[in-house]
C-alpha cells in the first residue's frame, strides 16, 4: 500500500515539477505521470513521483479527508494526555 498526497503543480520542467501540498513551499516532484502535466493541474504524489493528474474536486476532496484525520489525531492525542 502507497500513500498518495494530493498537490497542485506551480511549475513544470523537463523531468521535475514543484508542487504545493498546500502550505505555499513549493516541493520537487519528479513528474511521472502519463498525462501531460502543466502549471495549475492537481495531482497525486507519492514517494517524491506525481503519479496521476486528478479533478480540482477530487484534490478539495482529498484535502478535506486529510484535514479530517489530522483533527481526529489531534483530538485522540488530547483524549490520551487527558487520560495519562
């Protein structure tokens, strides 16, 4: 099993594209896609590889599914050091 995040591409070059995982750094990706990737497409990294263009909803999606986990580990943290 591979853990895929979900970026948006600020810039394409030959072999390498920065990413945003929505913090503002732009990260290096290697581009592996097989779609042709450009400036301002949304994709899935995984391991340091942009491994698929995905749909701006798909990317809204996936952000709000890891917001969603990192609350519920926040919380559950909280809930342990409450118990500890």
């Amino acid at each position: 099993m591979c853990i895929s995040i979900p970026a948006k591409v600020v810039q394409v070059g030959d072999m390498i594209a920065l990413v945003d995982f929505g913090n503002g750094e732009p990260t290096p990706a290697l581009n592996n896609a097989e779609d042709e990737i450009k400036e301002g497409d949304y994709v899935l990294v995984s391991y340091g590889m942009i491994i698929q263009k995905i749909s701006e909803r798909e990317y809204l999606e996936l952000l709000s599914y890891e917001r969603q986990m990192r609350e519920l580990a926040l919380t559950s943290s909280l809930e342990q050091g409450k118990k500890g």
